[in-house]
C-alpha cells in the first residue's frame, strides 16, 4: 500500500491518495484544486474506486464533484452529515464570505467497524467533536489512521465551528485514537503527518492522558 498527500486550497488542507498493488485506489478529503488531484492520480496510474471524507467542511470537499465526475465514483460521509455537503452555513464556507457546495454523498456511514473498498480494507472510527460526524479510517495492514482534523502533530481541532464540541473531541482522541498501536502514523487533514506514541508524549492538549 501506498500513499501521497497533497495540500490544497486557501487554508493548506491535506487530501490524501492511497493504493494498493493492484493500483486500487482512495481519495480522501479532496479539498480544491481539482486539476491537481485529478493529475496526481492520472500519473500514479491508480484507478480510484472511492471518496472517503472524515468529514464535510468547506476546505475538505471544494474538489468533490469534480473528483467523483472524473470517475463516476461514489463519495462516504457520516450520517450526521448528511446535508453538509449542501448547505454552507454548516460546512463553515458561509463563515468565511464563500458558498462552497457538493452534491449529496453517494453513501452514508452509519456505524463503526469494517469498510471494504475493492480490495481495500479500513476500518472506520467516529472520532467526533471537531464536528458531529467526523470519522477516522485506520489502515491496519500499514498501521496508519487518516484522522481528518481530529487530531494533529502538536494540536488537536477546532471546535468552535457549527456542532464542535472539545470535551467530546478529547474523549474521542483519547477513546478511538490513542488506543491504536503507538507506532500508527497519523496523516491529519492539515500539517505534517505524526504517530500515536509521540502525541501521547508531547501534545500540550492530551497532557491529561
């Protein structure tokens, strides 16, 4: 398995592509410039089978559409996002004087556990507060968990967008995240990837685990 990040759009958002042997592939969170996902993947020669969205704020889903109408592939967000995608006083782009919409996803996450993507296997953890339905999807078989923008290198979420919540954010960094394997790479939605073990060890915001 494989994996590339490219960073996109106003606010540096980390949309991530990944791929197996058999150039399968995932976009995750394509967040703008869609030319240059669509080019990434065109030249890796991956075949993408699916959007995977942590979440549906603005800067995670401005290349949605484009993404899925290149390949007439299907977009995932979590039930409690559902209209997100619409409507922009939700997904935050309102807030900062730009209307930034999708079409609704094509299929919604309701529930934990295992999500099979042609011959891809994730398994899919609610990690919310950053926003209501944030997801994070772990990777077992290369000990690596895309965590959207629940937790970073030194820093965990905002929350004070439409549905944030810090003491649940923590909860869920704490219950889902840090119960992973100390070596999982973290790939978050903005900033350089991390590993469980070194946020246990020195993010100021888990201080209290």
């Amino acid at each position: 398995m494989k994996w590339e990040r490219l960073t996109v759009g106003p606010v540096q958002e980390n949309t991530y592509v990944l791929w197996n042997e058999k150039k399968e592939g995932i976009i995750f969170d394509p967040g703008g410039e869609s030319k240059k996902i669509i080019s990434l993947v065109e030249k890796r020669g991956v075949k993408p089978l699916a959007v995977l969205l942590t979440h549906a704020h603005f800067d995670h889903i401005g290349a949605v559409d484009d993404v899925r109408g290149k390949w007439q592939i299907p977009v995932y967000v979590h039930k409690k996002e559902k209209d997100w995608l619409e409507d922009p006083n939700k997904n935050g782009s309102a807030h900062f004087m730009q209307d930034i919409t999708a079409k609704k996803a094509d299929h919604l996450i309701t529930e934990e556990g295992e999500l099979q993507i042609g011959s891809i296997s994730l398994q899919v953890l609610e990690t919310p507060g950053h926003s209501p339905g944030s997801v994070s999807y772990y990777v077992s078989s290369m000990e690596t968990v895309f965590s959207g923008d629940a937790l970073f290198a030194g820093s965990i979420g905002r929350t004070d967008l439409y549905g944030g919540n810090q003491e649940l954010l923590l909860k869920s960094i704490h219950d889902k995240l840090l119960n992973l394997p100390e070596e999982t790479m973290v790939l978050s939605g903005h900033g350089p990837e991390t590993a469980i073990g070194a946020e246990m060890d020195s993010n100021p915001f888990l201080s209290g685990f």
